[in-house]
C-alpha cells in the first residue's frame, strides 16, 4: 500500500491525556471527493482550530504533524478560498497541523523559494518534523493525499487539472511537496537567488537528487489537485542560466546563507503570519 511509507511523527506532547491513536482506515479508504462539498460547508466551528491556525483532534493522538507553508504576496482572494477550503480538508485527515503564511514585504521580484527558507526557519521553532511547501492557489481533491512526510520528499499535486490532469515532466517538484525538515536542512533548503517566475522548483529537485535523495508520489488518483485561475506571472529572463550553474551553489546558497528582515509577527485565527523583507 501506499502509505506503508509514512511514519508516526507528532511533536505533540499529549500522551498526559492518554488518548488513544487516530483511525485513519476511514480517510485511506475514501473514495476521491470533490472539492466543493468541503469548500461550500463554512467553518462554524473555529473554537477547534486555534489562534494562528494550528489544529489537532481533541479526541486522539495524532500520527502525523506539518507545518503548512505558504509563500504570498497580494493574492488575497486565493488566499480566503484557500484557508476555508483547506482548514474543513486537513481537519478530515486528523492529523496537528499549523498553517504558516510568509509574506513578503518589499517589492522586489517574488522570491518563492527565499519564502520557504524562512518559513523553515519559523517551523522548526514549533519543532515540526514535516514541512508541506505550498503555493496559495492549489487545493488538493482527495482526502487520500495526506497533509504528511513520507521517507522520501514527496511531490502532491502530480495530477493537477491546470495540467490536464498529467505530469508535464517526471522532475517536477513544484506547487506542493511534503519533506521533512531533517531533509530540508540536509539539502541546504532552497536557492535564494531565484527571483520572479519560474526555475526554483527545478532547482529543489536538483538539491534533493544530488543528495542522494528520491522524490515519490502517490497514486495519481490520490494526487489530484484544482488550480485557482489566474493570470501567468512574468517569468525570470534568467532563470535558466541560474538552473544550469544552480549545482555550483548548493553548498553555499541556501539555508546556510540566509538574510532577511522579520517586519511583523501575528497569530491570526486562521494562520500564523510573518511578513518579511527578503
Ligand atoms: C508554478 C508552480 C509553482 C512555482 C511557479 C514558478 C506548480 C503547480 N506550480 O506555478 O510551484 O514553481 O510555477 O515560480 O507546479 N505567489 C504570490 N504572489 C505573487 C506570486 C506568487 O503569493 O505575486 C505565490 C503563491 O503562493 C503562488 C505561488 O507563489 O501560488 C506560485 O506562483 P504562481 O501561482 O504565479 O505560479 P504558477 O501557477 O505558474
Ligand atoms: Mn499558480
């Protein structure tokens, strides 16, 4: 089976309570779903998730634990759908979860992977083991494809309807991923020289392989994911020079060489925001 390869990891500290482990049988069996019948129901029930957009089942021990991470700037709309559809989704998985939103500040160009870098460093201040790196306007159709790592870095949406429901090309490792933070650090995190559009996800992938790492995906049955439509960034003139020398700098662009500025920390009902210069 598929998820033979996940493996418990919780960084809650609730055995006190002496719950017993979640049933995931349920959620494994499910068949695919559409994504309306979770995003159409609102959240009544806030008072479950927790200020800055954290979750976890009252009623058992969770097996798993991520840190959602989501690189933004002006994309307020998704980012609304987003957050509704994905609190009903990732409370039907019964995992701990917290939602991490790391805005970027300054006007330069968009700098994705830089955002993800600093996500890491928030994330493992709460001590996740598993970090899901997110683009704002995905949103996942089967409640199979579970919010959690797996041995190998895992890419999630494989089967996105923006693609026609195919993979474009076997290395694609953008839009969603799960991997461990351990993992993460052992790759030096992402390039923080990718500005703009485009490149920094081909770059990761590089990271992962020339580590020695393989990248895994699930069913593509269980991999399917909706894009929110909109319009197509300006990709980075540069982007392919940057991908080709890209090897020569993974020991020394990355997590290693991070700066960057921290304007503003809040812990909204949904999420827990950072706005950062980068
Ligand atoms: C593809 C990839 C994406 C990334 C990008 C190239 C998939 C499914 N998606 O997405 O992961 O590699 O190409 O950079 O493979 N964002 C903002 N504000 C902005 C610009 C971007 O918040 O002004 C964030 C947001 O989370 C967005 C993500 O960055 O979802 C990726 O940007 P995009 O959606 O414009 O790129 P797209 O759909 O071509
Ligand atoms: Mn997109």
């Amino acid at each position: 089976r598929i998820y033979s390869a996940l493996v418990t990891e919780t960084t809650l500290n609730i055995s006190k309570l002496q719950l017993d482990e979640c049933e995931y049988e349920d959620i494994l069996e499910e068949n695919p779903f559409m994504y309306k019948d979770v995003y159409t129901q609102r959240i009544h029930d806030t008072q479950e998730i927790r200020l800055g957009g954290e979750y976890y089942p009252g009623d058992c021990k969770p097996r798993y634990s991520a840190a959602i991470i989501i690189p933004y700037r002006q994309r307020e709309q998704q980012l609304n759908k987003f957050l509704t559809y994905m609190h009903n989704y990732l409370r039907k998985q019964r995992i701990h979860y917290r939602i991490f939103l790391i805005e970027q500040f300054d006007r330069k160009p968009f700098n994705r992977a830089k955002l993800f870098n600093i996500g890491s460093v928030v994330a493992a201040e709460y001590g996740f083991p598993c970090l899901i790196l997110h683009d704002v306007d995905l949103m996942p159709l089967n409640l199979g494809q579970m919010y959690a790592c797996t041995e190998c870095p895992r890419h999630m949406c494989s089967s996105l309807d923006e693609f026609r429901f195919n993979l474009p090309y076997e290395g694609l490792f953008g839009g969603a991923v799960a991997i461990r933070a351990q993992q993460f650090r052992f790759i030096n995190g992402m390039s923080n020289m990718f500005h703009g559009w485009g490149g920094e996800d081909d770059d990761l992938y590089g990271r992962i392989i020339a580590k020695n790492l393989q990248i895994c995906r699930f069913a593509p049955d269980y991999s399917e994911y909706t894009m929110l439509k909109h319009t197509k960034e300006v990709p980075n003139a540069d982007r392919l020079a940057f991908l080709r020398s890209g090897p020569l700098r993974y020991h020394t662009d990355g997590l290693n060489s991070l700066i960057y500025a921290q304007k503003d920390f809040k812990l909204h009902n949904l999420f827990t925001h950072v706005l950062v210069e980068t």
